[in-house]
C-alpha cells in the first residue's frame, strides 16, 4: 500500500547509513521509521545482508509489534522497538546496533564518563547503561522486557527521553533514537565515538576527573540554545 511508502523509504536509507558509518558487521543491526498518524513504524527485515535490502523488504509493524505488512519476518529486536514507540510518544525513529566501543561499555555494564566537550556538546551526563536484565525478565518476552529495561533506566536515574537520546544496555549493546530514523543514526554514531574517546582517555589516564560543569552548560547551551541545559 502507497500509504506506507514514506517510512520503508526512511528506514532502509537510515538502516543503509549503519554499515556506511561502521556501526554494524554482517546483519548486527537495524533502524526502524515510525509514523504516528497511522500508529505503525517500518523495520529492516530479520536476517537480510545490508547489500540485499530494499525499500520494498521494510517491514511494517504496529506498535505492539504486530506484523501490519511484508513477507518478511520483522528484525528480532522488533518488540523493543515497539515498546519504546507505545511509550515515548515523541520519538520517530530507533537504532539498534553492536558497535564496538559501546557494546564493550555495555558488556562491562559501565555508564560512559562525561570526559569532553565533545560529549557534552550532545549531553549533560553520564550516558547510562541499564543494569543488567533480572532472570524473571530474561525468562518471559525478553525482546518485549528490554524496552522496559531501557525505560526503567532512564526513570530511576531521573532522564527524560527527549534529552537522553542514548543509552546501553547491560550485558548487551547500545539503542538511540530521535525524532526521526536520521537523528536516531546521528545519535547511535555520536555514542560509538564517545564511547571510544572515553575508552581511549582511561586508557591514558585512569585517574582522569569528569569535564567540569561550567564546560558542561557552556557546550550545550550552545549547541542547544539558551535554558537548554538539564544538569547532572
């Protein structure tokens, strides 16, 4: 159907940026486009090699991860994805990805240092990794639980979505998302360059004290405008 074009057409130019950026190996990864007038979200096919997609392969989902149209089976992270759409309604797109340096943060269940003005320039804070997922989660829907793992995250740390546009998931791998599945993509390869810039500076320096807060509020009300600020 026409009606879902534009969001096939978003999602396989976003999930073909993965590849092109170093975020993915093989099939490690996918981006989906939601629009939320028709309440459904379009996702890279389960499986598919990036050099075989195409706009007509893009699955269409609901957001409670029902397949709405494609001969395809929906990526395996599909009922994240529609979690967070079902919850977050002011996001448009979400990035799914086993980029080296984040997954490492992940795997090491660490939250990434504000160490620089780079990071600061896209947060104010730690960019937090969710603990953990407890065995009573893993053993039920455990796609459908990591969406609640990475809410529950950002609820007990005090973050809103609209300003914490990243995050890791213990033991697993990073999620961005964004207004639409572009921001999303800048988002997932801003935490993949943070996370190797803060990896990078333990590495020469271990004892390394966080960017102070004045350079904190500075790069982002800068790049973020006046008041933008949301603290630590």
């Amino acid at each position: 159907m026409k009606k879902y074009e534009h969001i096939k057409q978003e999602a396989y130019e976003a999930n073909m940026q993965l590849p092109k950026l170093g975020l993915v190996l093989f099939t490690f990864g996918n981006v989906s486009a939601a629009d939320r007038d028709l309440g459904v979200f379009a996702i890279k096919p389960s499986g598919v090699p990036y050099e075989d997609l195409t706009p007509e392969k893009m699955v269409i989902v609901d957001f409670d991860g029902k397949t709405v149209k494609g001969k395809l089976r929906p990526s395996s992270d599909t009922l994240t994805h529609a979690v967070l759409y079902k919850h977050w309604e002011k996001i448009g797109g979400i990035v799914h990805t086993h980029s080296t340096y984040a997954t490492a943060w992940a795997q090491a269940q660490r939250d990434i240092p504000i160490f620089g003005t780079t990071h600061a320039d896209h947060n104010t804070v730690d960019i937090p990794c969710a603990p953990p997922m407890s065995d009573d989660m893993i053993s039920g829907n455990y796609e459908y639980q990591t969406g609640f793992q990475i809410m529950n995250c950002l609820q007990e740390k005090g973050l809103a979505y609209e300003e914490m546009e990243m995050i890791l998931v213990g033991n697993h791998a990073p999620f961005s998302w964004g207004k639409n599945a572009a921001k999303a993509v800048y988002n997932s390869a801003v935490l993949e360059t943070i996370a190797q810039m803060a990896l990078l500076t333990e590495q020469i320096n271990k004892n390394t004290p966080k960017l102070k807060d004045a350079l904190i509020k500075k790069h982002y009300e800068r790049k973020h405008g006046p008041d933008s600020y949301y603290g630590q």
